[in-house]
C-alpha cells in the first residue's frame, strides 16, 4: 500500500495564497525595520545545545528540539555509565551524549551568539532584524505551533531609551500598516524586583514573576495561591496585593508606585532598584508622548513576561478586536552576552510572532483581496505560431517588473480562461492571424470585461491598460 502523507503535528503547509498572505506580513514588517536603520541578518537553524540550554530556565530546556549527532548516535555508548537503580537511566545525561545540537528555541539568543562571536566585525550599536522559523517541543493548539516563524528586531551596544522608543514606533507602523488595531502595554522588571523586595522576599524575584504573568489568564485569587505555594507570607503577599489592583493613568500609577518603593507600603521597606524602574518608565512615557504614537500604550504593572533574561522595559501587545494570546513582544537585557564572555552588553529588542498575526489579519479579513496571484497577464496560446509572436511581448514586459504567463499549451480557450479564473490573474491576450496580421496585442481585463487592442511595440500603452 502507498504510505499515506502527513506531517508533524504543529507544523504546517503553505500554499500559494497562504505565502503570498504570509510574504505580506513580512513585507510590511521588514520594510519597517528598515526605515528605522535595521539591516538584517540569518544565523543557522542548529546551534549547539551548549548554546541554548540554561537560557530559557528548566521550562524552556524541556522544548528543545534535540538533534542526534549521526544516523548511527546511539553505537559504542557505554549504557552502564548512565543506569540509575533498577532498570531507569539517566535520560538527561544520555541525550547530551547522542545529541549535541538542538533546533533553536528563539532567534534572541542566536543573536547573543553571533554578537560575541562578530564583534569585531561590528559597529556598535548593532541594530539587527532576522525572519526566520524557530522550534519548540510544545502541545500544539490554536495558536501555537511547534515550527514558527519569529520577526525579530534588536538594538545591542546601547542604554539609550530612544531605542525603547523606536521599538514602540515600530510596532505602531507595523500595525498601522496592517490595519490592526492593538494595545501595547509596558512595565520594568527593576519594578518587579522592587516588589520582591518591599514584600520581603527578595530572592523569590522569578517565583512573583512567574506567578503575576499569569494574572490575566487564572486571576488575582490564583496568583495570590501560587505565590504563598511558592514560599511568600501572607502578609508579602498583602504588600503586593494594591499593587496588582492598581489603575488610574500612568501618572497616577508612576507616583503610587513611587511612593511605595520610597517606604510608602505596608512593610516600610525602600527599593532603589524599585524607583529606578520608575524613572526609567516615566522617561519611555515622556518620550512616548512626545513621539505621537496611534495606538493604545498604557502602563500594566502585572506584566511580566516570562524569559529570565529581561532586566528593564518589557513589552506586549495584543489585538484589541480578535482572541489571541500576544502577537509581539519583547525587552532590555542587561547582560545577555555575558554568557558568551562579552559582559556588560545591555540591548532590547521585541519579537513580532509572525504565525499569530496571521491569524489575526485572516481572522478579521484584513488581507488585501488581489493577494491572490502574482501574475498580471495570462498570454492564451493559441498554435507554435502565435506563440512566437507574444514571445517578445511577454520578455518587454517581463523587464518592466510585469507578472506575465504564457499558457503553456495550445488547447481550447475555456481551459485557459479558467486557469485564469483560478489563479485570479485579471487580464488575458488571446492574439491570433488577424492580430498578427495587424500586429497588434489584443488585451481584455477579466473583471470589467473591457478589451482593447494595442500595437505590440507599444509596450508603454499596454503597461498603462494592466496596471
């Protein structure tokens, strides 16, 4: 029997709509990242897992995709070196043996890499962009996927908060492209810190962040349960709760926080590094304002995203008119290429995901309708003869950036006119003895029904009917 073709769960075909919907996106994004002085790079789709382990905290080393090193890993291991009591392995030692390289997680810290590795090659700061899929080892469900494609920018060599700035820019050109309205929200993770200190629990930083990115999703009685879970009082955890209800505008939110981070709160306790995250976000929103930007930026002081790596502003946005979990995201990290023995390296950057957009722009059908094909012009064939005669016609064209088609064969009309229907190409020429004869292009546009008949020299004429 014939072996039945599938593929991978959570990974997907794209057909010829799909990647011309798809090329859209990345279009409009690259085109952006462009205007703001981003040039574009690409590192491998395998990177040794030296590389990537220990990044992502023990959550994200369990979604690496892990490579074996041959077809034949698994000859001349010694078994017995990694046998724990009974008849279980050490699978985690075991796997490091047969497989040294992994499928990358993120394009981020790739870009880390590469950074450490080119630096003297590069002129800081180091604004880069990359387009490229990456791979987790996650439940796929709507929404996630185990092969996307991230959209990342980075600016890398700079404190400067103007790159903050142009990153919100960004994301406000992008989306004002696309015509999707979002909301952006921001906070500091030295905010965070300062939580866990005035609360007392200084050392559980990543414990609070962990449970108060989840607020949205499981709601403050539940964050509350997993803090005290994790090891928090009852009383720090009564020190956080005003903080996690806090509203008002970002003014009236910069100043009760700064008050709290002063001793204001209910331990009395004082976070410099608390008030330094306010003044680092009361001079992003100072810019924010100055710059104009059209869509929703509001201060969000639960916000936490999860990657350990974050030490400043961090941001998220979301669609404000379709269900979906965040399509763009990011933050400053202080230090991530100290990793790789460059230290003192602060950059931020934010990741555009280029499979939720996707979604969003087909699911509010946002997608601009003449997509569907590239070609322009269907050249119907009707015998070897006039075939040769469209020929140079075609190649004019063809060299002032026209989509054109020859049909490949000489067969009856209503094939071709409905291969045309089919690829959505809006203009057909069907040239026969009597256009030859005249030597003229007969031209017609699918969609009105108008027709008309050009010289076939004339290539400027025909060119102003097509477009």
């Amino acid at each position: 029997m014939a072996q039945k073709p599938s593929i991978p769960k959570g990974t997907r075909d794209f057909g010829q709509r799909e990647m011309a919907e798809r090329n859209y996106i990345f279009d409009t994004i690259r085109s952006v990242f462009r205007t703001y002085g981003y040039q574009q790079i690409e590192t491998p789709a395998l990177e040794n897992l030296s590389t990537l382990l220990g990044k992502y905290g023990d959550e994200g080393d369990k979604l690496l995709f892990r490579i074996l090193n041959s077809g034949d890993a698994f000859s001349g291991i010694d078994y017995g070196q990694f046998r724990l009591e009974g008849d279980h392995y050490n699978s985690k030692a075991l796997s490091l043996k047969v497989s040294e390289k992994g499928l990358r997680y993120d394009l981020t810290v790739p870009f880390a890499r590469y950074v450490v590795q080119h630096q003297n090659d590069i002129s800081f700061p180091f604004k880069r962009f990359q387009i490229q899929p990456v791979w987790r080892a996650d439940r796929p469900q709507k929404g996630r996927y185990r092969e996307f494609y991230q959209c990342d920018v980075d600016v890398i060599g700079s404190r400067s908060q103007v790159n903050e700035l142009e990153l919100v820019q960004i994301v406000d050109r992008v989306f004002t492209l696309l015509d999707v309205r979002v909301g952006i929200k921001i906070n500091n993770r030295k905010v965070l810190t300062g939580l866990a200190e005035i609360c007392g629990f200084p050392d559980k930083v990543v414990d609070i962040t962990v449970a108060i990115d989840k607020l949205d999703k499981i709601g403050l009685g539940n964050v509350e349960a997993e803090m005290m879970e994790k090891g928090l009082t009852p009383e720090a955890v009564e020190v956080l709760r005003p903080v996690l209800l806090l509203s008002g505008t970002t003014a009236e939110k910069l100043a009760a926080m700064r008050a709290l981070f002063g001793g204001g709160s209910v331990s009395g306790t004082v976070s410099e590094t608390g008030l330094k995250g306010i003044d680092e976000l009361e001079e992003l929103f100072g810019l924010i304002e100055a710059a104009g930007i059209r869509h929703d930026v509001q201060i969000d002081l639960s916000l936490a995203r999860g990657l350990n790596y974050y030490t400043g502003a961090i941001f998220e946005v979301k669609a404000l008119d379709f269900p979906i979990g965040s399509i763009c995201g990011g933050g400053r990290y202080d230090n991530l290429t100290g990793i790789f023995g460059l230290p003192d390296m602060s950059g931020v950057g934010i990741s555009f995901g280029a499979d939720r957009i996707y979604d969003v722009l087909k699911g509010l059908d946002k997608f601009p309708k003449d997509l569907g094909s590239a070609t322009r012009l269907l050249f119907a064939v009707m015998g070897p003869e006039e075939l040769r005669y469209v020929l140079p016609v075609a190649k004019a064209l063809r060299e002032e950036g026209v989509a054109v088609e020859i049909y490949p064969e000489a067969t009856k009309l209503k094939k071709q006119f409905d291969y045309a229907d089919r690829k959505s190409i809006p203009f057909i020429s069907i040239n026969g003895s009597s256009e030859m004869e005249a030597g003229t292009i007969n031209l017609k546009n699918l969609e009105t029904g108008e027709q008309k008949a050009f010289p076939a020299h004339e290539t400027d004429q025909i060119l102003s009917f097509i477009k």
